[in-house]
C-alpha cells in the first residue's frame, strides 16, 4: 500500500496526541510555579530562531522539546493564575480540545449548505451572547478573531448604514480613555485619524457627556456629519465604565449610531453588579465582546453583536456565481454575508463546547468571584502606607501609584503623586515573578500600576501572594 507521509495512520494519530499531551499536562499543572513572566532575553533569542525554509524533517520529539523547553516558557505566563497584566486571557483547555476537533474535521463553515448543522451551533453562540447583554430577536451578529476585528466590523457596519459612499465628512466620538483599536477600526474603515474625536473624562475616568454634546454641536455647525458614539464598558487603562444609558440618549437624539466596547467587560452583564455597572448597554446599535477576555477562552475569539442583523448583512453581502446559494431564512445565517471572511477556522465550537458542557452558571461564578477579589483587593492596598488607589475598581481592573515622600517631585496630576516611585515600586513587584502588572499613564500625566483580575485561574491564594509582594516592595522603597 502506498504511504503518503502528510497522512498519518491510526497508530501516528494516537501516538502524535498522546505524546504532544504528555508535555501539555505537566505544563497546565505546573502553571501556577511558573515566573509569572520569563522574557529577559527572550527577543535576543528570537533573532536566532530565523531560519531557511526547511528542506528535511526533524524529529517529532525534538520539535515538542523545542517548543516546551525553549519557546514556550520564554514568554509571560498569559495562561497563568499570576497574569493580572493588561487585560488577561484564558486558556479553557475544552476549548483547546474542540479546537483539534473542528481542525480534524476540518468543516467548511464560511456558508450555511456546507455544513448547516454546524453553522446552526456556532449560531446558537452568538444568540446565546445577544441573550447575555439584552439584545433582542432581531439582533445578530458574528465571531471574530478577536475584538479589534469585531470593533473594525462595526464601524464598517455602522458607516454604510448612516453615510453615503462619500463619506468623509463623517466624525466619530469616544473618551480618550477608549482602546486604541476603535480608533484603528475607525481609520481602516476609511476615516482619517483626526475624524475621530477624543473626549476628555471625568474624575472616574468616564467620557463626559457635556464635552461630547458640546463637540457634536459643534462639528455640526461646522459642516462634519456627527455619525457615531462610541462608549466603553471597560477600558483597558482603568476599567472605567462610561454612563451609557446617557451616551445612548445622545445618540438617539442625534440620529448617530451607538457602538459600545465590551471587549472586556461585557460579558459582565452575566452578573448582576454588572448590570447595574452597564445599565443602558442594550441600547447600542452594535457591541463587542471578547470571549478571549472574560469567557476565559484561548486568544483568537471575539464578537460583534448589532440590534438589528439586517444592517450587518447590508453592509457585508456580496454574490459570487462560484458559490452556493445563500440561505434567505431568517433563523439561518451564511457567516460570509455577515463578517468579512470567507474561508474562516470553525471557530465556534470552542465556545460551545465548554458552555454545553458546564451551562452557564460556573462561567458567572467565575466572573462574581473575580469581582469579589478586586474589592478585597483594593481594600487591602488602602491599608498600605504610601498606597493611594487612583482608579476605583468599576469592574475588575483598579489602578494605584504611590505616594510620594515630602519635597520629592511630584506628578503633573497630583501632588501627592509620584511617577518614579510608583515605577520603581512596579519593578520591585514584578521581579518577585508570582504576577505581572502593568501599568498605564492617565491623560494627566500620572504613571499608574493597573491590577486586572479577569483569568479562570486567579484566585485568593495568588491575589494574596501578590498583597505580600506589593507590601514587600513598599517596604523596600522607604
Ligand atoms: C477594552 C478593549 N477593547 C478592545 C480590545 C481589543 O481586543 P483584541 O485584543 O481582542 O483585538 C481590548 C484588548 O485588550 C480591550 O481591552
């Protein structure tokens, strides 16, 4: 029988799985002694890795040593209980198994009539998500890599439902606390940078609703067409839940389009303190969402949700002759006529696998428990002499700064503030390698430490390790 090499037998399957777990165990147990971040060097290294086009192939066992002992702990551990850094991920490992199930398999799910039934369960996902932040029947939506594309899907969205082809007069509106990857959809989506207007914040770092009055009113009589508003639930910078029944109160009244970032915050809605945190977010025109963030899934996972599916299928919809019918049902969807992609990874069945298998509730247990542990969180650092909490935790991300000691330089904002103690002082913290911290600088000028505790895998033990180091380090200032 001829043996084709890029086709493994039955026995090579196994023993590939069997042998790639065997590294995989050891690694997910030991994650929690891991250095919460091992890169000294590690780009240094990278440089030796370029390499020709291989011409032979190496050994299974040395390419699995390669990547377990050598690529892979060079890195900051995202997948570990330590990461408390930017905002943290995840790593279900039942995603990672549905995963290998979608890529053997390897079904075709761009269009519905190659594989209705599972288009249908990946359907069923972004249903569910319109179900968690109150969006109604009409509402649909799509997964995306992550949310910087679903951001991009929606401005583009949102800019042919409300502008003509020309569209240049159009201004959009956000804080200046909002990720930069809505102002990078807006400008891939064909704005230049200087349409998008950068608000300033209140003393909670949430967009101030007069200032945004004040700049549409303004554009307005100036000839721009004012289209779009952009709220946060959840900046990276301070976790700062913008008001946005207010924000979707001026949108109406200005007949603009309302687009809410949720990439890290809203599948709080599954908890009631954040309901009440986003009150008004179902009155956006079109979210995003990160599963990636705060479903705890593998990087690689976002979505946009529109109240209305028709204006996702309008802006996106194309024929081809070469492709198969597109349904014209409204319970079934062709993810091409609503997302950029054609060809796409099967995507969905690492979200639904995990929340068929659990249900909902242990994913909502997760996230009430990471809000419990940044109140403790906060309440602790409060007790430390020279601590001072700059952004109180509106979800789970606070940020705090230190200090400074009388007659020291002090931060542009705050006197009382001082930007190199409170860098040195996040040095000191992440050198001790049970967290990773990172920091931020506000719009007045204070460099501050953020804590984010978002990952399935933090719990009181690590936040209680990190307490120490943080009280350590202080002491180690003074
Ligand atoms: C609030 C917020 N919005 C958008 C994004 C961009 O999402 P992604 O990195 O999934 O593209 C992030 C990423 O951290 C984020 O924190």
């Amino acid at each position: 029988m001829t043996r084709y090499p890029l086709e493994p037998d039955a026995d090579e399957m196994r023993s590939l799985v069997d042998e790639a777990m065997s590294r995989i165990i050891p690694h997910i147990e030991s994650l929690p002694s891991q250095p919460a971040s091992n890169v000294e060097g590690a780009t240094e290294y990278a440089r030796t890795l370029i390499e020709p086009l291989p011409q032979r192939g190496e050994s299974y066992e040395t390419l699995l040593d390669f990547l377990f002992n050598d690529a892979i702990p060079r890195s900051f551990t995202a997948a570990g209980p330590g990461y408390v850094a930017y905002v943290p991920g995840g790593g279900l490992f039942h995603s990672a198994v549905a995963d290998l199930i979608a890529d053997a398999v390897n079904r075709y799910v761009g269009v519905c009539a190659a594989a209705p039934a599972l288009v249908q369960l990946e359907a069923n996902v972004v249903r569910w998500f319109c179900e968690i932040v109150g969006y109604p029947r009409t509402a649909g939506g799509v997964l995306t890599s992550g949310g910087s594309l679903a951001a991009f899907t929606a401005v583009v969205t949102a800019r042919k439902a409300l502008l003509p082809d020309d569209f240049l007069k159009g201004t959009l509106y956000c804080s200046n606390q909002v990720h930069h990857s809505f102002q990078k959809a807006a400008n891939l989506a064909g704005f230049p940078y200087a349409n998008v207007r950068e608000l300033p914040v209140d003393d909670q770092f949430r967009i101030r609703i007069d200032a945004l009055e004040d700049a549409i009113a303004r554009d307005r009589a100036d000839g721009w067409t004012p289209f779009l508003v952009a709220g946060s639930a959840g900046t990276t910078g301070t976790g700062a839940v913008d008001d946005l029944e207010a924000l979707g109160r001026v949108a109406q009244q200005n007949k603009m389009w309302f687009h809410v970032d949720g990439a890290y915050g809203a599948l709080f809605m599954l908890t009631e303190r954040g309901r009440a945190a986003m009150r008004g977010i179902e009155q956006a025109d079109s979210m995003i969402l990160d599963p990636h963030k705060t479903l705890f899934l593998p990087f690689g996972t976002g979505a946009v949700l529109v109240k209305d599916a028709n204006t996702l299928r309008r802006a996106h919809s194309l024929h081809a002759d070469y492709l198969p019918a597109m349904q014209n049902a409204d319970e079934l969807v062709d993810f091409c006529e609503v997302s950029p992609e054609l060809s796409r990874d099967f995507r969905g069945l690492r979200v639904w696998l995990p929340l068929k298998l659990f249900g909902i509730e242990p994913f909502r247990e997760q996230l009430d428990e990471k809000l419990d542990l940044i109140q403790y969180t906060v309440d602790e650092l409060r007790k430390i002499d020279g601590i001072e909490i700059v952004a109180e935790p509106q979800l789970t991300i606070t940020a705090f700064g230190v200090v400074r000691a009388s007659g020291a330089p002090s931060a542009a904002g705050d006197p009382h503030h001082s930007n190199d103690l409170t860098r040195e002082l996040m040095r000191r913290i992440n050198a001790k390698k049970h967290v990773l911290l990172t920091p931020t600088t506000l719009p007045d000028g204070r460099f501050v430490i953020r804590i984010a505790i978002v990952s399935h895998r933090t719990h009181r033990d690590r936040i209680d390790l990190m307490l120490d180091d943080i009280r350590e380090s202080v002491r180690e200032l003074s």
